[in-house]
C-alpha cells in the first residue's frame, strides 16, 4: 500500500526552523539590539546644543555631525547587509558594537567639531548604528514565513522604541554629568549589552528551509530584469520618504509659523512617532495577509490621503488628528520594501538588496526635508511643499500598483 505523502502543512515544526520558538526568541533579541543599536540616529540631536556651545560652533557647522552620521548610516546599510549575507549577521553585530564603543569614546575625547564629526559619521553611523536595522531586518526575513510580516514589522519598530527611549535618558544623563560622559557612557553602554546579544544571534538561518519557502517566491522578480525591480524599489522608496518627510521633519516649524509654538509641533511629532510603532506592527499583520506589495499600495495610498489632509485642514485639533493619522498610515511603508525583497529575491542576497532599498529611504528624508525648506524660502508657504509631497508620493503609488498589477497579472498566467 502507497504510504501517503506528507505535506509542508502537516510536518511539524522543526524546533529551530522557521516560524519555530527559536525564530520568536531571535525577534525578541533582535529589537533589544535594534533598539540599543538605534542610539545613534538619536542620541546626536540631544548633545548638539552642548557641542555647540562647547566648540562656540554655528548651528549650520554644529549639524554636520548629524548630517555625517545619516550619510554613513545609509551607506553603512549596505556594507553591513552584504557583510551579513557572507559571514552571517554575528559579523556586523559584533563589529557594530565595538564601533560604537570606538565612535562614542572618540566623541568623549574630540578637542574639535570635525573630530566630533568624523566619529559620529564613520564610528557611529557607517559601521556602528547601520548594523543593527537592515541588516537585522533581513537575518529575522529568514527565520521565518508563514509570519515573515509581523516578524520584520516588529523588528523595524525597534529604530522607533529606540527614537521614544533615547532621547530623554540621554538629556538627562547631560543634564547630570555633562555630553562628554555621556558618551562615554553611551559608548561603554553598547559594548556591554550588544556583544552578548550577538552571540545570541550566531546560528545561521535554516537555509534549506528558507529556499523551500520561497526565497524567491513562485513569483521570482515578476519576468524583470533583478537590476530593473531593483531600482524600481530604489526609486519608490525615494519617492514615498520625500513624501515622508514634509510632515517628519517640518510639523515644529509648521505649528510656529501657525501660532500655535512648537511646542505644540513637538508633541505632534511624538504623536506621530508613536501611532508609527502601532502601524508598524498592525502593517506586519497584514503582509502575512495579502503580501508585502500590496501593504506597500495601501500605505503610500493611506499616506497621501493624510499629506492632502494636511493642505485641507490646519486647525490645531485637526492637527493632532492628522499627525496621529499620519503616523497610522506611514509607519509600516519601509518594513514592506523589506517584505518584498524577501518574496522576491534570493534569501541569500536579502541584506544587500534591503540594504540598497532602506539607503534610497534615508536619503529619501533628506532630499524631502531640504526640498521642503527651500519650496518654503521660495513661497513664505507650507502649503506648496505639501504639494510637492505628494507629488513625490503619487511616483512611489504609480510604482507600487504597477508591481501589484504585474504580479496578479503574472498568477493568472501560471498553469494550473
């Protein structure tokens, strides 16, 4: 008699396979080192008024090392997801946590800004700081499929805890003991709790498994050229962090020129970071639902209707409510370009590529936040940069739902 044969629904989970116990312990460890690895995106903006005063710096030199340090966050991305998908995610872990030893010890010791500067960017953000997001973001892709959404969703959230944890602890310990023991504790602080987690982190994923999940999906790269979906993901990923960044980096600004202070802009920013921790876990859920393509056309769409609610609206409650709906909407769009690598690419070249994607995303919010400002200069107006915004985020809608449409168009396709 024909012995019935048994299908990857009913075996068992492996207890160290994918969507095991094991992967749920390595998401937890993994947002503890996001979390503690995100101090460097963070921490910068708190000491900057003591460096300045310090090292009697204009404002514009005293943001270099700002500037430097998410320069070398973005391009430390890729250095350490193509690092992680040779050695393992151990290697730029470990390296990021002796770095931030390193950089934040440099800091403590600058008797200049450059000096200062040059830390913050090479030490901090290129090889400290840039280990512990993409890369970790890509390693927990592969402990997992069934959950792959809300695995990376909740991973990504890490960067967010870290903006809502770090900043207060660090103003008060300069408050207390000044910037330059501050960083030193910082420094010293990194070494001592992301070196154990690491270890923890040096299983390598279970390959054969993850290549029988759909490393690359059925899907493959939707009949593209790999280079061509590439940069398709690269440009909308630069489009919707343009977009991104009018509310992000100008709602202090905005809420003085209205009259309300920007104290008023400030807590709409918290507002807004904290529905995007909410977004970021609820956009997981539904990736595990309907693919990570999809969840990215209903945040770009959702992150639209909340730019036109900005040029709509400017009363002071309306703006609590649209910096909390922004958020909502906002919050899970960069963890689905991670989402998508993962269906769509090899496993083997996920932090590259994640990497690659998450750069366009930061240099995104650069480019929208300078834009902003000089579409201000040249208008005395927000209103006009809003408008910009979402021109920047019809591009990254138009690309989404083209990938969208390609895909449906490529299932019906497939035999059955």
């Amino acid at each position: 008699m024909q012995e019935r044969e048994e299908t990857p629904v009913t075996r068992p989970l492996p207890a160290d396979g994918l969507d095991s116990a094991a992967a749920w312990r390595r998401l937890v460890v993994s947002v503890l080192l996001t979390t503690i690895g995100g101090v460097g995106m963070w921490s910068v903006v708190v000491v900057l008024p003591a460096v300045q005063a310090e090292f009697g710096a204009a404002r514009g030199a005293a943001s270099l090392p700002y500037t430097l340090t998410m320069v070398g966050f973005a391009f430390g991305g890729v250095l350490m997801g193509r690092l992680a998908d040779r050695f393992g995610i151990l290697a730029p872990l470990a390296l990021g946590g002796v770095c931030l030893f390193l950089g934040y010890g440099a800091t403590a010791l600058s008797t200049s800004l450059w000096q200062f500067a040059l830390a913050h960017g090479i030490l901090i953000g290129l090889l400290g700081s840039s280990a512990a997001f993409g890369p970790l973001m890509a390693d927990i892709s592969l402990w997992f499929a069934r959950r792959r959404g809300i695995a990376v969703s909740v991973c990504a959230a890490g960067n967010y805890l870290a903006g809502t944890l770090w900043p207060p602890l660090v103003q008060h310990a300069v408050s207390a003991h000044g910037w330059r023991a501050t960083q030193a504790g910082i420094g010293l602080f990194c070494l001592a709790t992301m070196l154990p987690l690491a270890l923890l982190m040096r299983r390598r994923p279970p390959v054969a498994a993850v290549e029988r999940s759909g490393a690359a999906g059925a899907v493959g790269t939707l009949g593209l050229p790999p280079s061509v979906l590439q940069g398709l993901l690269v440009v909308a990923g630069l489009a919707c962090c343009v977009a991104m960044s009018m509310p992000q980096v100008h709602i202090v600004a905005y809420c003085g020129d209205l009259g309300y202070g920007v104290a008023r802009g400030a807590e709409m920013l918290s507002l807004m970071l904290g529905f995007g921790i909410v977004s970021r876990v609820a956009s997981g859920f539904l990736a595990d639902r309907i693919g990570g393509l999809p969840t990215l056309l209903v945040g770009s769409v959702l992150q639209g209707v909340a730019l036109l609610l900005y040029l709509a609206f400017d009363g002071l409650t309306s703006l609590y409510v649209i910096s909390a709906l922004f958020g909502l909407f906002q919050g899970g769009i960069v963890p689905a370009y991670a989402i998508i690598v993962r269906e769509l690419f090899p496993a083997s070249e996920a932090g590259g590529r994640v990497g690659l994607v998450l750069m366009a995303t930061l240099f995104g919010m650069a480019l929208g936040g300078w834009l902003s400002g000089v579409i201000f200069d040249l208008t005395g107006s927000y209103a006009a940069a809003f408008a910009n915004g979402l021109g920047w985020n019809l591009l990254n809608v138009a690309i989404a739902l083209w990938l969208v449409q390609r895909r449906a168009g490529q299932g019906r396709a497939l035999p059955a």
